[in-house]
C-alpha cells in the first residue's frame, strides 16, 4: 500500500511537457533498497530481508550489520537460517502468524515486540516492523529491526523504583508517619512537591493546599531558623544520622511537635529533600501522664491500706549466687542447717522505704524508728542463735519467699507469718515479696508487701471452736435424724403393705361385682331380643339399662382407683384427633336425634397429629358429650370445636343448657362429688369428671369448665403436640 501510495504522489507530479523531472524519479530498486538500509543503519535499526524457501520460511537472505550485532552471529552464519529459530518459543507462533499473513498479502498492521535468543545464550528483547516487497520478482519480507532490551530494563527498573517509592510510603501510611520531598522550585523557598496522606491528616491542611506551600509555611517561628540551615546543608548533598524534634503550626492554629529524619534525593533530576515526620503529641502527652503517673504511684504507695517496704536485694543474690558457685544446691536447707550463716542471709537487706501502713503495723513512727527496730530485732546476728531469735524472724516461710525471689521467682505466693513489733506485740500477717519491673537481673528493687490479719486469725481461731460445737451437735441432730428416718421407713412399709391390700380388696370387689352384673347384662339383652310381652319387655330394657350404668360407675371406679394409686398407664400413639371426634359424634347422633338435639364439629384443616392415648382420650370425650347431652334440653345444641394454640391442641364442647350452679363450679373435678340434689339429670358416682381431669393431666395437659353467658357451659381440654406424658 505505500508503495502504490508513493507510486500514486509521484505520478500526480508533471512538468508542463507532462514528463516527471529528473531529481524525483524513482531510483532503480537495488539503488532504493541501499538508501533504506542506510537510513535504517542511521536510526540505529537492523534490516533483514526473509523469503520462503522451499518448506523453510522467514530465511535470512539479506541481513545488515546491526542485525548481527544483535544476535552475535555472523552474516555469514545468519544467511541461509531461518529468523524464526532465533525466536524464543512463547513467541514464535505468534510472529510466525504475522509473517505468513504478510507473505500472503494479508495487511497486519502496528510493530511487535518479541524476544530472540542469541548466540552466547542470552535474550535480547526486539520490537520489529516490515512490509512485503518483490525484488527480483520473488516475494521477500523486508524487516526493520530495533534492539529495546536496555529501554525494557531501564523501564523495569524504573518501575522496580517506584514500587519501592510506593512501598515506602504505604509503611509510612501504615506506620502513621509522613513523607514529604521538598524542593526550591518556582522562586519558593523549600516548596511541597510530594506529601503522602499523613501529612494532611498532621497538618489539618489538603494535599492540594500544601502542594502551593513552602515548608516554612508550616514550621513554627522558633525552629525556622535550625531547619532553614538544615534543608540548606541537605540540598548541597550532606545526610544527618539523627532525628530531629521541632513543631509547625496547623491550620487550625494549633502547634504540633514533630519528629522528623531528613536525607538528601533526586526527584526528577533534581536536587530535593525527603523528610519522615511523626506527630509525637501523644509521645509528649505520655510523657506528661508518666510524671502524672508517677505522682500518683508516690501517693498510693504513700498512703495505700496495705503495709509496702521497698528493698534492695542485690547483696542478698551476691550471696546466694556465691553459695552456688561453692557447690550448694539446696540453700534452704543448707541455711537451716547454719542458723549464724542465716541471720547473715537476712541481713543483706538494703531498706530504700516504708509506707505509713507499714510503719503502723511495726508500732512505729518514722522510716528511720522502723529501721532501727529491723536492725536490733531481725538483721543483727546474735551470740547466742536461740529458738526466740528464728520466732521474730518469723521464720521458715520468709525464707523460703526469699530464696525463691533469688533463684528467678518473678513473685511470691502470699504466706502467712508471725511477727513481733517494736512494742513488743506479737502479730499475724500476710506477706508477699514482688520484684520491681526491670530490676528482675539484680534485684535492686524488690517489694514486700504485709497485711495485718491478727483480727480475723482471733476471729478464725473462734470461728474454728464454734465450727467444733456445731460439728457435734450436728453429730447428735444427724443421729436423732436417722432415727426418724428409720421410724419414717417403717411407716411407709406399713403404709405400702395397707395400700396393696386395699388394692386388693377393690379389685376383688370389683371382681365380684362384674361377675353377676355381666350375667345381668347377658340375660337382659337375651330377654329385650326373644320376649314379646310389653311389659316383661320393658323390664328386661330397664334392668338392661340399670346394668349398663351400673357397669360404666364400676369402669370409672376402676380407673380412679388406678389413677389414685399410680397404676393408670397410658398407651401413647400419634393419632388425628379430628378423626376420633368424627368417630365419636357419629355414635351419639342418634341418641341426639331421639332427644331433638342438633350436635355439630368445627375445625380448621391442617391440624396436627398429636402423640395420645387413643382409648383413653375417647373415654374423655364420651363423658363430656354424655354430660352435655344429659344437661341440654331438647331442641338445644351441643357444638365441639378443635384448634391448634401454641404447642396445644384445644378442645371445647358447648352447650345451651342449664348451665352449672356456681357453687358447684369448685368442686366439679372432685372426686365422689355430685352436682345439687336438686336436679334431675343428677346420678353416677360423680367420677367421670375427676377422671377426665386426670387423663388429660397424664397427657401432660389441662381441663378446665366456665358458664356462658348466653346459657350453657363450655368444657374446654388442651393437649401438647409434642410427646408428654406424666408419670401417674
């Protein structure tokens, strides 16, 4: 296409007799050819020539000097190879593809960067051009190449600076300390040309304010003129090994003291000072809180509630350290041993001082009275080493503290000891030994810490004699207790052995009540189905009917009974509650139909099973339904209804009868009891509700009965969802 282009522009230029002059002809193609390689040559550029020979492609045909300065071969052993097996093989596809597109004709635009090996077995990095010519009417590719190697390492090592300039100020950034580079620009004076995001948050200004400012802008008037000299000193190329402390003036008007290192660099060729500032207000604050800090500590070591006394054990480790040295490896008891050499060991004690609490227990007035006192009482070695001198010592738990302390014991544990005072009394304290932070490698600081306990030891010891008389009276208590509980264990054997007989003897009353009364039963209904005289028929259907009811008061007994006496056990199984109730309604319909009552269910769809006792939870509800239906007159309505609440299942029968007397409300679900005489539906035994209530509780549910207030009462029972079922 250029060649066309170059065609097209020079034919477009004529003379007036329409001839090309002579100075623009084309010249002849070997002439063009030498003119591109020199002008290459002058570029510092290398020309190949390639062609397709044979099955090999991109053959070197032609190669200029530069190219073989390049690769290190010579032009010789370059002509004749291919430029491809020069090429390193994550490239090698690629530029394979560009040339076979250019041989073709294919139009690939832009240059290409690759990497060739060379023949001392180093890379060198190319960016190459070319274009498809045909000189002596063979298609060759004409290659311009340019060796970039120094340009991508002066990049990567360009980059590489950065990365360490970045790195430098992200630690800054982290550490919270500033970067700043400084340099005399633009007429001003050690000017902002680079500041990192500390600096702002330092100075209360912006990154934008500050890069317009001079750093004496910033710097506080009283140090201007120290670090004046130093940026002067650091732009001529001189380093300083300290930090320095100064301070600037905020935005907001405030002085901040810095700290600041300062060195001298080149920032875009030109000479700059970097500086590594660090607000250290909260240093100078610390600072304040440590004397602060230490005042405190001289008035609560002053006047702390706990006797303190700071000591100086160096002398004492010497000595324990030199009997180590001669071969002495249990010290306490070689001092035990040696009582003389003990007294010693107690006496290399340098007192530094004494809190008023301590000086209060010793009863006496001044650190240099309580000095006195330590020296003739515990630290001055006796002629004669009694058994008086180690009690004011106080004696074996004292020094095994102290050795401890010397052999590397950072602290002691409390330990109890028996001390005597400058007046002669003798008392029990607490001591603690703790050594000072620091002084752990020669025990210069060590404190001795003592807490009079003499009123709860007096107090201990009476508390240890009163332990002793309630130890024996409850000696004597515990014994007289055995006695009632054995007297206790003989009456609840006795009181099982009534029960089991009395359970006994109903279920043999039973028996013997069911035995005639199942005759009854039979011969009745064998009568009501062959006897055609009405009023032997009416007989037989009332003794039926008397049997029948006499039968279920003996069934209620029984499960009372069962109940009263733990033997009522429930067989527990998941069911559909609605499903019973179903089954339940459908029996007494026609008993309501012949009574003209209307009985009726109501649920809501997708109630839970519940885990029950089937058999047993129908006897509940058959006796609710036969209350209501015994209680409602005729023409009236009984209505169950079934819901689910919270983790119960509720059940409620209602009616519209009578209602319930209120004084009987009470005593419904008491056994035995029947509701007013006066009423005509009242008969039975006045079991079957004590015994519903007792159901629904083994099912570890409730019952409970209320009197509407349009007439009628309502017989309400809930029962958990989830398995519960009550020990009888």
């Amino acid at each position: 296409m250029a060649d066309k282009k170059i065609r097209t522009n020079i034919s477009d230029i004529k003379t007036k007799g329409g001839s090309i002059p002579e100075s623009i002809k084309p010249k002849p193609p070997e002439e063009a050819y030498h003119a591109l390689i020199e002008l290459a040559h002058d570029m510092g550029q290398a020309v190949v020539m390639l062609r397709d020979i044979d099955s090999r492609e991109g053959v070197h045909v032609f190669v200029s000097n530069i190219w073989s300065d390049i690769t290190g071969y010579s032009r010789k052993e370059l002509l004749g190879i291919s430029f491809f097996d020069l090429v390193l093989p994550k490239y090698k596809e690629t530029s394979l593809s560009r040339h076979r597109q250019k041989m073709s004709g294919t139009p690939v635009p832009g240059k290409f960067t690759l990497a060739i090996r060379k023949k001392d077995g180093q890379e060198a990095v190319i960016e190459i051009s070319s274009a498809v010519s045909t000189p002596d009417g063979l298609p060759t590719n004409i290659v311009f190449i340019r060796d970039v190697t120094s340009i991508i390492e002066s990049e990567a090592k360009a980059k590489e600076y950065e990365q360490q300039f970045k790195t430098i100020v992200k630690l800054a950034n982290d550490t919270g300390e500033a970067i700043v580079i400084l340099q005399d620009k633009d007429g001003v004076e050690s000017k902002y040309v680079f500041v990192n995001e500390i600096w702002p948050e330092i100075t209360g200004y912006s990154q934008e304010e500050l890069l317009n400012m001079s750093a004496f802008d910033l710097i506080s008037p009283s140090h201007s003129e120290a670090a004046r000299n130093r940026l002067q000193d650091v732009f001529a190329g001189n380093t300083f090994a300290n930090s320095f402390e100064g301070a600037i003036i905020s935005k907001h008007g405030n002085e901040v003291p810095v700290e600041h290192t300062i060195a001298p660099i080149q920032y875009y060729g030109k000479a700059s000072a970097i500086v590594l500032l660090r607000d250290v207000s909260k240093e100078k604050k610390a600072e304040q809180m440590l004397v602060a800090e230490r005042n405190k500590y001289q008035h609560l070591f002053q006047f702390s509630p706990v006797g303190l006394l700071e000591v100086d054990w160096s002398d004492k480790k010497a000595f324990l350290l030199k009997l180590k040295a001669e071969g002495v490896k249990d010290i306490i008891a070689f001092l035990k041993d040696d009582p003389r050499l003990c007294a010693t060991f107690y006496s290399l004690a340098k007192e530094i001082r004494a809190n008023k609490a301590l000086l209060d227990i010793y009863d006496t007035s001044s650190f240099k009275e309580y000095q006195v006192f330590t020296k003739r009482t515990f630290f001055s070695i006796p002629k004669k080493l009694d058994m008086e001198w180690k009690d004011r010592l106080g004696w074996e738990a004292p020094l095994e503290a102290m050795v401890s302390i010397c052999e590397g014991e950072k602290s002691y544990q409390t330990f109890q000891a028996r001390i005597i005072t400058n007046k002669g009394r003798w008392k029990h304290v607490y001591e603690q030994f703790l050594i000072a932070p620091g002084c752990e490698h020669d025990l210069s600081s060590v404190y001795f810490s003592v807490i009079d306990v003499t009123d709860r030891v007096k107090a201990e010891c009476e508390l240890k004699e009163y332990k002793e008389q309630l130890e024996d009276l409850v000696i004597q208590r515990s014994r007289k207790l055995e006695q009632s509980l054995a007297r206790e264990t003989r009456l609840r054997e006795n009181l099982n052995l009534k029960l089991k007989q009395q359970i006994g003897l109903i279920h043999g009353l039973i028996h013997n009540l069911k035995t005639p009364l199942s005759s009854l039963l039979s011969v009745s209904e064998v009568m009501l189905d062959t006897v055609n005289d009405d009023k032997v028929k009416k007989m037989a259907l009332n003794i039926n009917h008397g049997a029948n009811l006499l039968s279920i008061n003996i069934n209620e007994l029984v499960s009372v009974v069962q109940g009263e006496t733990g033997l009522l056990q429930l067989e527990i199984s998941e069911i559909d509650i609605v499903e019973i109730l179903e089954e339940l309604l459908n029996l007494f319909r026609y008993e309501a139909l012949r009574k003209k009552q209307v009985i009726s269910l109501e649920f809501k769809d997708n109630l839970p099973v519940i885990w029950a006792d089937r058999e047993r939870l129908k006897q509940v509800v058959i006796n609710l339904l036969e209350n209501s239906m015994r209680y409602t007159p005729s023409g009236g309505t009984i209505t169950v209804r079934v819901r689910e609440e919270g983790p119960n299942v509720i059940v409620s029968v209602l009616d519209n009868g009578h209602g319930i007397a209120i004084k009987d409300l009470p005593y419904l679900f008491e056994p035995y009891y029947t509701m007013s005489k006066s009423s005509k539906h009242c008969r039975g035994l006045g079991l079957g509700l004590p015994l519903a209530k007792k159901l629904i509780e083994l099912h570890g549910g409730s019952i409970w009965v209320h009197n509407l207030k349009k007439g009628g009462t309502e017989v309400i029972f809930s029962i958990p969802i989830k398995r519960m079922v009550l020990d009888s």
